[in-house]
C-alpha cells in the first residue's frame, strides 16, 4: 500500500515587516510589499500558477511516499520542489527592472526508515537577484548581495498513513506560513526579523554551509481573525501602530480598556488568574472580551518576543463579529472551542 503527504512553507514579505531604507521604497512605489497568502492551497497547481503570478517571495513544497508491506515499510521517496521569484523595483511595466534570482539547490536527507514510520527533510532556497548592499556581522563586513531565505520542512509518514509536517528551520525573514497535507493554513514562524537578517544570512550562515535557525513557529489564527484584520488594516480608519519590547505588557486583568488589537509581528502570552493559558502569534485579534465584560480586561498579554502591535476602536468591527471572537476566546476554559 503507498502512503503520500506533503507540507508547505509559502513565504511572503508583510508591509509593516521592513524597515530602515528599504521601508522607504514601499512607501514611494518603487518596490511592494505582498498581499497574504490565501487560506488553503487546494492543488500544487496552485502553487505553480501563484509562482507564475509573483504572489509569494518562495516556497517550498516538501512531498514525499512510502510503500507499506505487511507492516513493514519496503520503500520510501521525495517528491516536491522549491520557488522562488524575482524581484521587481520600478514605477509600471516601462520604468521596471526584473532581478532573477538564484535558487540553490535543494537539501534533502536520506529518509529516516523505523519500524513504523518514515520521516523526510527538504530545504530550499537561495537569493533574490537584487542587490542589496549593507554592514554584515563577521567577515567581509559589508555585502552587496541579497541575503539568503530558506526554509527546512520536516514530514514523518506512518505506517498506518497518518503524517505530521513541520517547521523546523528558516530565515529570520521574510514571514513563512505553514500548510498541512490538505493544504490547510496550520501555523506561522512567529517573527518576521527583517534588520537580524540583513545582518546574519550571508556566506556560511544558511544551511548550504554550516547553519540552520530554528524558528519560532506558533499556531495559525481562526479564518474570523483574518477576516478581521483586513477591515482593521485596511476597512477606513488607520490603527494605530506600537511597538513592544519582550516582557511589556500589552493589557493587564482587571483594567479597563476598550481598544482592539491585532498582533502584526511576535508572540504573545495570554494569562489568566497568574496562570499561562495561551501563546499568540501574528494575526491574532485580541481585547474584545473587555468590550462585554464591563470593559474590564480579562486577562493580561505580556511580549514573549519583541512585537508590533495595530490598536483599534471597537467601532473599527462590527458587533456580530465581536461576539463571535469572543465566543472563541474563552482560553482559560478547559473545554473552550479551538482558535
């Protein structure tokens, strides 16, 4: 019997993710940051036709088979590739210059083969073609080529034909999202640290020499919160914007408060009564509950990394949607519903 299963990094650049001289260029035009994947990735197909169309940096698509015999797995392979596309600086089809960009080659191990599981590694990734000149951390010092983006899927099969993907290395830019074998959004890398990787991914430091990072990977918000986060961002009054160290606190129980906010970059603890009941990640939509509940805070949210953070008004969302968000965020209940 063959068993099959992949998982899926789509990586993409969020407007509020870069900074310095280059946030610069987003804000004239020359270059742009990309509009969120969508929720399910329901064929690779898909994915080749939004390679085609620009609407993500890279991917990389780990899929792999076993072949099972009375119990035993008798063979085992990789199937999958990685993407990656070019980079466009200009003002309209006549005032454009493309950059290709550099692939490399994709790493995958041999997979490992247990008595009732097969599990594979892929990574992929490379460079975009644009130069990007900048001070770098050790030897040479300075760097005109583009940091190096990658990300490292890992994907265990059973016998029995359940599988289980993950995240387990990546670029500390741009934001990668994760899919399931059903092409299902599942989780984020929690950080999107555009200055660290200027600095950092360069030469051996990427796993076609001697690295890897691991990163911070945390659950995908509900299908509700990223409706939301549109009409926050973008529905008509601009959020406010704020940046939190790790350790700040965002909303403390039992205060009042009758702002909205919406996690753009970092993770988030929530606690309950001195007790840790949840960790957020980018996309989150919080502080609702203190709308209903005689606009007292009902837990507080503390940085568990640096994070930037949108404030809005209550009046930003309309109030069905807000007892609907609330309804789900119930988290120090042991039988709240899922996010």
């Amino acid at each position: 019997m063959r068993f099959e299963s992949s998982v899926t990094t789509v990586s993409w650049i969020p407007s509020e993710s870069v900074s310095g001289l280059y946030k610069a260029g987003f804000a004239i035009g020359a270059s742009h940051p990309d509009d969120p994947p969508p929720d399910v990735i329901e064929d690779p197909a898909d994915l080749d036709e939004m390679h085609r169309t620009q609407r993500f940096r890279f991917a990389n698509r780990l899929a792999a088979w076993i072949e099972v015999a009375d119990g035993r797995i008798t063979g085992a392979g990789y199937s999958g590739r990685g993407y990656i596309s070019r980079t466009r600086f200009g003002w309209g089809p006549q005032r454009e210059v493309t950059f290709h960009p550099a692939g490399f080659p994709e790493l995958r191990t041999e997979p490992e083969i247990t008595a009732t599981q097969a599990r594979f590694t892929q990574t992929t990734g490379g460079r975009t073609g644009a130069p990007m000149p900048r001070a770098v951390t050790g030897k040479p010092y300075v760097q005109w080529q583009a940091p190096t983006v990658w990300t490292t899927l890992a994907l265990t099969i059973g016998t029995d034909g359940s599988a289980h993907g993950e995240l387990t290395g990546a670029s500390a830019f741009p934001r990668h999202w994760v899919y399931d074998g059903e092409g299902r959004l599942v989780a984020k890398s929690g950080l999107a640290n555009f200055g660290e990787w200027m600095l950092t991914a360069h030469g051996q430091h990427s796993p076609w020499g001697s690295e890897d990072s691991q990163p911070l990977v945390t659950v995908a918000e509900s299908a509700l919160e990223r409706q939301l986060s549109a009409t926050i961002m973008r529905g008509g009054a601009k959020p406010a914007i704020r940046k939190l160290a790790a350790g700040a606190v965002l909303a403390e129980q039992g205060q009042p408060g009758g702002d909205i906010y919406l996690l753009l970059d970092g993770v988030l603890s929530v606690w309950v009564d001195g007790t840790q009941v949840a960790e957020l990640g980018p996309g989150a939509v919080v502080g609702e509950r203190a709308l209903r509940e005689h606009g007292r805070r009902t837990a507080t949210l503390r940085a568990v990394t640096d994070c930037v953070v949108a404030t809005a008004a209550k009046d930003q969302i309309d109030r069905d949607s807000l007892e609907s968000l609330a309804g789900m965020h119930h988290r120090e209940d042991s039988d709240a519903p899922p996010p």
